[in-house]
C-alpha cells in the first residue's frame, strides 16, 4: 500500500511539472503535448486511486480489483485522438 501511495505521489508531482512546462511554454505544439502529458498522468492517477480505493475495501486476506476501464474511455478522457501524424517524426 506504500508504494501505492508513492507512486500516486510521484504522479501528482509528474503532473504539476507538466503543467508548469506547459505554462511557460512559448511554441504552441510544445503547449499542447504537455498539456496532454499532464492529462495523461491525470488518468493514470485517478485510475491508481480507484485501484487503491477498491484494495482498501476488500476483505482481509483476499484482494477486490477495480473493473478496468475501457481503453477508448481512458483514450477520450486524456485527450488522445490515435492522430499519429500530427506530430513530427524525433530527430536523429
């Protein structure tokens, strides 16, 4: 369970920053990917405390498991739209 929270820890600070970054960001494409950065690591979070939530309220000695969600529900919900080629391939 710590390392539950740890982690749930480590994903709202992974948040903020994107959030930040995206702040100060002055190129519209770099707002935009750490806007989502930050909304993908919102969804990872919130599933996680759902996760944590339903380990709480299980019985002693046995595990109850959250129902995972739909992945097109996770997709819609941080803002993904599967339109790989909006985006330049990296440098090399």
């Amino acid at each position: 369970m710590k390392d539950i929270q740890e982690y749930l820890e480590k994903l709202q600070v992974q948040t903020a920053e994107c959030e930040m970054i995206r702040d100060l960001a002055t190129e519209p494409k770099k707002r935009e990917l750490f806007t989502r950065l930050a909304e993908h690591f919102k969804t990872l979070a919130t599933e996680l405390e759902r996760a944590k939530f339903s380990r709480d309220d299980a019985p002693p000695g046995r595990e109850k498991q959250a129902p995972l969600s739909d992945e097109n529900d996770v997709l819609e919900c941080s803002g993904f739209t599967g339109n790989h080629t909006s985006y330049p391939p990296p440098h090399r």
